[in-house]
C-alpha cells in the first residue's frame, strides 16, 4: 500500500503521541479540552476515548477547533489543517497536537 503525503504525516504525528513528554501531553490535553468546551460547551477533560462526534464536533468543527486550540499553545507550533485528516477521537487531535509541540520543540533546540 502506497500512503499519500498527508497519510504518511498524520500517521506519523499519531505514532508521535507515544513518546510525548508528560508535560508535552498536559500542555496539549489541557488545550483540546479547553478549546473543545469552549466550542460546544462538552467536557473532554479526563479521556481520550471521545469521538468528535460525541463532543459535538463534525468536519465544519475542527477548523474551528485548530484555531482554538493554536491560541492556547506557544506561537512556534504549527497545526495544519491536513493534520487533522484521519483524526476520530480526542486522543487522535492529542497525538497530532503532541506532535506539533515536539516538532516545535526539536526545531527550538536544534535537534
């Protein structure tokens, strides 16, 4: 199987996920939960087994969400929406957020 850019990116973001730093996943579980509630009033604190679907959140959302959720993390982190593609759960837009903030950070430190 030959995987598209945006599969191979958004695969690897999620395979990020799993060696994020405890403080990487507070920073980026603390953003999607905020930004989450704030969109659809739906508490996402706690699990990440929701699907979007469950916290009110359907294509037209998670640009919305992208956008929220950029406001509450440091500027040198980049979300794109491409990202986000395969996304199904609040643990899904963790790993892709945890990522992002590793990136950010690798890109700080020169690594």
């Amino acid at each position: 199987m030959i995987m598209r850019p945006v599969e191979t990116r958004t695969h690897n973001l999620l395979l990020s996920c799993f060696r994020s730093s405890k403080t990487r996943a507070k920073e980026s579980g603390d953003a999607i939960a905020h930004s989450i509630e704030e969109l659809t009033g739906f508490d996402a604190s706690g699990t990440d087994e929701f699907t979007l679907e469950q916290a009110g959140l359907v294509s037209i959302g998670i640009p919305l969400l992208i956008a929220n959720i950029r406001k509450k993390l440091p500027a040198k982190v980049e979300l794109r929406l491409s990202d986000f593609a395969e996304v199904r759960t609040v643990g899904d837009v963790r790993c892709v957020v945890d990522g992002a903030l590793e990136r950010a950070s690798m890109i700080k430190t020169g690594v």
